[in-house]
C-alpha cells in the first residue's frame, strides 16, 4: 500500500488516488492541477519507489512538497 500526502505552507493534506475524493485548492495550486480528474493523471505518472534511494531511506518530500511512501 502506498500513502501519498502534500505538505503546504506546513499544513500536511493527504492525498486520495480516488477521481471522486475533492481535494483542496491549495492541493491542486501547489500541483498545478485544476482539476481532479488532472490530479489524478498526475498521480498515475508518480512511483512511490522515487522518494526512495537505492537503500531503501525516504528522499522527503519533492519541490512541490508531494512525498510518497510505502507502507
């Protein structure tokens, strides 16, 4: 399973791979999505191995503030 969150402005939101879930605006603003539906192509494109170095150690988050991990 994977958890994703967003953290913005130092509010941590997390974030639903779900087309219905609304996000917040400040969700979409830091992605730069304007939608759900563009939320959610965005999320498809992510991999939560990439917020993983090749020891397995959590990178943080990227410059948007969008981390993933496996749980």
């Amino acid at each position: 399973m994977v958890r994703i969150q967003i953290t913005v402005d130092g509010t941590v939101y997390p974030i639903r791979a779900d087309a219905t879930h609304e996000h917040p605006r400040a969700v979409h603003a830091a992605l730069g999505t304007s939608s759900e539906d563009e939320l959610q192509q965005y999320l498809h494109d992510c991999r939560a191995a990439d917020w993983y170095d090749d020891g397995g150690e959590h990178l943080g988050p990227d410059d948007s503030g969008l981390e993933m991990f496996r749980d």
